[in-house]
C-alpha cells in the first residue's frame, strides 16, 4: 500500500469518526509517552501499538458480528 493510500485512508477516517475519536480519553501519560517513543526513534513499540490497536479492532468487530449487533456504540467520553 503505498503512502498516499495511507494518507487517504487515514483523512477519510479522521473525517468520518471525528466526534468519535474525540470522545476517547487515553489513559493519562499516554501522549508524554508516545512523544517519548517517536523522540527516541522507536518504531518498534510505535508499530506493537498500531498491531494491537488493529487486533483489538478486529477482535471487537467480531464479537458485535457474533451477537448480531448492528448499533454503533453510544457517543460520549470514552476510556481507554
């Protein structure tokens, strides 16, 4: 997949869950600590968070696919 796929794909993400994305409240230190990693240069930990980020994705797709949900999660703050 090439960057401009990537970028897209991301763009259009960020417009379509915006008010979603806002609601969640990383735990706090999470922002310090990723400034942290990319400072450090540590793609390693960067790319584990985006894999388990991704699975938990899937993992969660699959549980409201197993229980026939069809609703999206109620808005509001979210914690992670």
């Amino acid at each position: 997949m090439s960057t401009e796929a990537i970028e897209g794909f991301l763009a259009t993400m960020r417009e379509r869950h915006a008010s979603e994305i806002e609601a969640i409240e990383l735990p706090e230190g999470t922002e310090d600590y990723l400034r942290e990693r990319i400072d450090a240069g540590d793609e390693e930990t960067l790319s584990f968070m985006l894999k388990l980020s991704y699975l938990m994705g899937l993992h969660t797709g699959f549980a409201a696919q197993q229980e026939g949900s069809a609703t999206r999660p109620a808005s509001g703050p979210l914690k992670a």
